[in-house]
C-alpha cells in the first residue's frame, strides 16, 4: 500500500509559516529603522548653522531632508 504524502506538505507549510513570520519582522524593523531630520528645524537652513546638528544622534536609515518655504 501507498503511504500518503502528508509529511512533506507539512514541512512545506511550516516552512511558509516560518518565511511569512521572518518577513513580518522584517517589516516591523524596517518601519523604525530611520528618523527624519529637517536641517535648521523651525528656523530654516543656511550655511551658517554649525551648531544644528547638537543634541542629534545620527544612525544609518536616517533621512535629512528641507522645507523651501
């Protein structure tokens, strides 16, 4: 008599399930894994601000970005 294949369609859905779980976390790091920073805050931007950066802490992900106003 045959056996069934039921062992091997069982590996594969846990193995979707681990893969869809990984690519959960994923996405949940990606989405904190920067901070946007607007060079010269509230009081715009000009080559004369060397103290802006003070009291930020850059890490890789973040963005600077301006607002032309």
């Amino acid at each position: 008599m045959a056996r069934g294949g039921g062992g091997a369609s069982a590996s594969h859905a846990i193995v979707a399930m681990a893969f869809t779980i990984a690519c959960f976390c994923c996405s949940i790091l990606a989405a904190d894994a920067g901070t946007t920073y607007y060079v010269g805050d509230s009081n715009g931007w000009s080559f004369g601000s060397p103290s802006w950066p003070n009291g930020k802490h850059f890490h890789a992900g973040d963005t600077l970005g301006t607002r032309i106003s």
